[in-house]
C-alpha cells in the first residue's frame, strides 16, 4: 500500500472500536491507492462504496485490530469482484483482438504453447495482412511451439480466416488460435474487419489483450471493442512490469467480461492462470510485503499459501481452504509448512500427517459438496451426506471420515491461535 495508508493504519493498531472518521480517513486513503494502481475513478467510487457499506454494518471480525479487519474487507472485496469464472478457454475458433502492441501476437504463442502441453490439438493463423512481418511473427512462434501455422497467400482477413477454418474443421484442431490486425487507436475500419471475420468464423471466444501497462487508456479501448464486438474474456499482458494492475478491477466492474489469463514476461512460458487474490494483493501493494510468505514461497504457489495462510491467521479455515490445501500438498508440501511459517507453531504439528492416498476420494468428497457446505460444514445432514457420497462415488462413511478430519485440523487451527504470542503476530503485515 502507499505510505500513506500503512501510516494510517498504524496509528488504528491497538483501537477497539472505529469511528465513523477513521473509517473514512482509511478509505480516503484506499481511493488514493486505488487510483495511483490505474483503477477507473467510477470504479473506485462503487468500490469503496461497497467496503464502506460492510466496514461500518459488520463491526467487522470482531477479533482482529479495526485496521486490520479494514484491510481484510478491501481485500476480500476485491478478490470476490475479481474472482468468479475459471480461467479456461472454450474449444473452437478464438479470435485476439486489441490495440497495436499489446501483446497478441506474443500472447497467441504462449497460449498455442500452453495448450499443446495440455495435449490439445492446436493451430493458428494471422489476418494483419497488412503488416507482413507481424505474419512472419506469429508463423516462427507456431514453429517454435511446433504447431501448425495457416497461410493463404493473396487472401483478405475474412478470407483467412474462413479458410482457416475449414482447414481446422478437417484436420480435427481443438483450439484455432486467429491473430488479428491491431492499430494504434481505435478505428472504425479496423471494427468492420473484425465484425466480418467474426461473423464469418462464429468463434468461441473472443478474447481482448490489453497492456496492464497502458492503465485508464488500456479501460477505454476495451470498452469501445466490447460495444462493438462483444468480448468473452481479456488477457492482461506485461504484468512483469511495474504496473499495479488496477486495470483488471475496472475489466470487471466496467463491462463484467473474466479476465483469463496474464502475460508476465516475452517467453513463451510467460503466462499464467488469472488469480484473484495474487491481483488483488498486487493492487492493494501487499504482494512483496509478507515476509512470512516469502519464506514458502519456492515451496508452495504463493498466492495460495498467502491467502490461505491468512486465512488460517484469522481463524476462518473451512472445507474450501482444506480442499486448496489438499491440492497443493499434491505438488508442494503440506500444511505443517505453511503452519510452520508461523513462529512458534511447527513443532505442534508433527503429528498432522496426511496420508498422500486419500487426497484424490477426500478430494472428490469436497468437489461433491455445494459452496455453501464447503463455507459451512455445519449444514452437512444425513441427507446431504448421502447426495455426497453418491456425487462422489463413496460412502457416508468416508464423508464422515472427511468431516471428522476436518474438524481435527480446525480445533488444531484454534487451539494454535491461542496460544501466546500468535495474535501479536500475523495481522496484515504492514
Ligand atoms: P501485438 O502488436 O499486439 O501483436 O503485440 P506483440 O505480440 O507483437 O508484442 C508487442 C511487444 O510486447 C513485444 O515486444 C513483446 O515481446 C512484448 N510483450 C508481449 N507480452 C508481454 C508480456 O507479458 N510481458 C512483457 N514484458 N512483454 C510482452
Ligand atoms: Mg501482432
């Protein structure tokens, strides 16, 4: 966060209870945050307006510091307004589209790359006809990645790209990658092309890239590409660089389409899933600031150790967090370290084993469950027992074994809050 806001936080630490100006001198203070992170003014207004709302009527989480209990809001805030959808790609025709030299042609690549290696059938073709060498661009890409690159010489962009799919259709491509001609602003020359191709091709997607760089002017093109052509996700380039990535909160507030994925460098191994919680740290400038994640940070994705470990700090671990949790033991390490992070805590916890076989059936128990039994397990009634167990392919008895697991681990959880020492220590760390 700017200076400004930790300072004003810090003189809260220790308050009981806020009042009405220390509310409004924090959210001052986020609104500057915000807009220095490049999110739209009519955004941050909405925004702040939400957190206002649930900072005053909730007398938020009792247990922690009013400072912190603020911060906790904005963040949950956040995530949940950028959250939602999972970052996947429909198969068929995906179009790129977006202004000159925000990345399409590099971003086609490391997606072409990225779904080969989910064995996917993948080809891609280019319709900036205009500009040869951007053709020649995206044709070494295809090679490099090894997939097959389309070309119709003498062709108009419809033409490619009608072509292009044929050619697809008979070679059985799960995903056509097309390339578009980007300008340097907007014209209405350049909409009339891509109105006709996607008209001609009916793509799956239509996907915007947009340079997180580019900031409030970045939010404008997008919003005259979707009025004209209607996207169905955005991808956020250059996030590597310097920017806050504020632009990813006005992508969501302002014309509600997923963002799905984010370019985070010129490789083609440069791209990510979009998470949340990784843009809404970045946003708020928590990301470089927890030092008691950065430790785990080669051992456990950090973005969902961070957030879970919070989680954990505040005391409000649930079926979700434990399913999180049993996921990245799969790939990374388990609890015991994340827990460990905590000063003090690790040596209670040698003996919280998780034995590797169980997680795909405890796994698959959880994923039977709705969001609502994961939040609250309290609700989990025979009857719900047995529709998960059946969802599952197990029995009640393994849903019982869940459940009971569960509870362990919480009254671990608790039991470790509150031993000494552990409140002074987590809280958001500024
Ligand atoms: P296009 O005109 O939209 O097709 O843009 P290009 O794909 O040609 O990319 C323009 C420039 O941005 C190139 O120099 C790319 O290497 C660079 N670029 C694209 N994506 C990223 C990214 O995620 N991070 C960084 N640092 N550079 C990128
Ligand atoms: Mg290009």
């Amino acid at each position: 966060l700017t200076e400004r806001f930790s300072k004003s936080l810090s003189k809260l630490r220790g308050v009981r209870k806020l009042t009405e100006k220390q509310v409004n001198d924090i959210l001052r203070d986020i609104r500057m945050a915000l807009l220095e992170a490049d999110v739209d003014y009519d955004v941050v207004k909405s925004f702040l307006k939400k957190v206002r709302d649930r900072a005053i009527n909730e007398d938020i989480k009792n247990k922690l510091s009013p400072a912190d209990s603020v911060v906790l809001t904005v963040y949950e805030e956040l995530t949940s307004i950028l959250g939602g959808e999972k970052a996947d790609l429909k198969r068929g025709v995906v179009i790129f589209v977006g202004l000159q030299g925000t990345g399409k042609t590099t971003t086609i690549g490391k997606l072409a790359n990225f779904l080969k290696n989910q064995s996917f059938k993948v080809a891609v073709s280019s319709t900036d006809v205009r500009r040869p060498a951007a053709m020649l661009q995206l044709q070494r890409l295809a090679e490099k990645v090894g997939v097959p690159y389309y070309s119709f010489d003498e062709a108009s962009p419809v033409e490619i790209a009608t072509k292009a799919l044929e050619r697809a259709k008979k070679e059985g491509v799960d995903y056509l990658l097309i390339d578009t001609a980007g300008r340097l602003h907007i014209d209405e020359e350049l909409m009339e092309e891509l109105k006709r191709i996607k008209e001609a091709v009916k793509p799956s997607e239509v996907i915007y890239v947009a340079d997180a760089m580019q900031g409030q002017e970045a939010l404008r093109a997008l919003k005259a590409f979707h009025e004209s052509i209607t996207l169905t996700g955005v991808i956020l380039t250059k996030m590597d660089g310097d920017a806050r990535g504020g632009v990813a909160l006005s992508v969501k507030e302002a014309i509600g389409v997923p963002i799905k994925f984010v370019g985070v460098g010129e490789k083609l191994e440069d791209i990510e899933i979009f998470y949340p919680d990784r843009i809404a740290q970045r946003i708020l400038g928590l990301g470089d600031l927890q030092s008691l994640i950065e430790k785990a940070q080669q051992i456990i994705p950090e973005d969902e150790a961070q957030v879970l470990a919070t989680r954990i700090m505040m005391g409000e671990f649930d079926l979700e967090d434990m399913l999180k949790q049993i996921r990245f033991i799969k790939s990374m390490g388990p609890l015991e370290k994340i827990l460990g992070m905590i000063p003090g805590v690790s040596a209670e916890l040698k003996n919280l084993k998780i034995d590797e076989k169980k997680f795909k059936k405890t796994e698959a128990i959880i994923l039977s469950m709705t969001k609502e039994e994961r939040r609250n397990p309290k609700i989990i009634n025979m009857s719900r027992k047995v529709r998960i167990a059946k969802g599952s392919g197990t029995s009640v008895g393994d849903v019982n074994k869940v459940l009971k697991e569960y509870e362990e681990m919480k009254k671990m959880i608790k039991r470790l809050k509150g031993m000494q020492g552990i409140p002074k220590l987590p809280r958001f760390p500024f």
